[in-house]
C-alpha cells in the first residue's frame, strides 16, 4: 500500500537558541556550548509523490524567501510554516564568517537601484543578482 498523503501539521521550531545541551554526552557539557540558531528552512508544498520546494534563508539584513526565481525579504514571523522540511542550524560557538570574507566579490557594468521588493543578498560567485549582474569571485 503506497500513499501520497502527508501530515500537514505545524511543528513549532525555534528560530534562536535551540538548546541541545541535554542530548550531549556529559564530558562534552563543559567543553563546547550546544545553542544552535537556525539559517534555513526548506519547504515542502504539495504531496509526499510530488510537490514543489522553496527555502528561507537568514542573510545579513534579514530573512530571505526562495522561490525558483523569485527571492524577496520575508519577515522573521513567516519562516516558521507548516511546510517547514529540513531545518539547518549552526552552532552559537563557532566562528562567523561570511562567504563573500572567502570570495569577495566584484561586480561588472551599470548597477542600478535595485526597488526593496527585488533585493536580495548573495556572496556566492556565478549567482545572478537582482541587478542582473553576475557576482564572480576576484582574482
């Protein structure tokens, strides 16, 4: 018997300071905090057999709704869903290190004011910015 159905529930997650420290060994208590505060969020719409899939990022100024080619700023209060699938989480204690500190990134031709509902932010080379410019890494 195969169903496509699927729960539609919402699950409650935190979207700061999920505190593992009682899933820890004892030993590893004291040697490195377990807070984790979440960076993304990939949805699931549709039936378990098929469906669609979206993500919210957390980026510097705020959070970020990707939808195929559509990404705009989301307030914080609509990244948790009930289409929620896979959480990604990152450790309070390590070190914070934005990708563009690794590939910094240099823009090419006219860049104009991109309007807020069009804005987003990536520091990942070959990504096609709102402007329409391509983001590559510097030599």
């Amino acid at each position: 018997f195969t169903s496509t159905s699927k729960q539609d529930t919402l699950v409650e997650f935190p979207l700061r300071g999920l505190d593992l420290r009682d899933l820890q060994n004892p030993e590893a208590r004291t040697q490195a905090p377990a807070q984790y505060d979440l960076y993304s969020v990939v949805n699931h719409t549709g039936k378990s057999g098929n469906g669609h899939y979206s993500g919210c990022c957390r980026g510097r100024e705020g959070w970020y709704s990707f939808n195929d080619t559509a990404v705009m700023k989301v307030e914080e209060r609509d990244v948790v869903t009930k289409h929620a699938y896979i959480l990604f989480y990152e450790r309070r204690d390590t070190q914070k290190k934005q990708l563009g500190e690794f590939f910094p990134l240099r823009l090419e031709g006219d860049i104009r004011e991109v309007p807020a509902d069009e804005r987003f932010v990536t520091d990942v080379p070959g990504t096609l910015l709102a402007t329409g410019q391509q983001a590559r890494a510097d030599p």
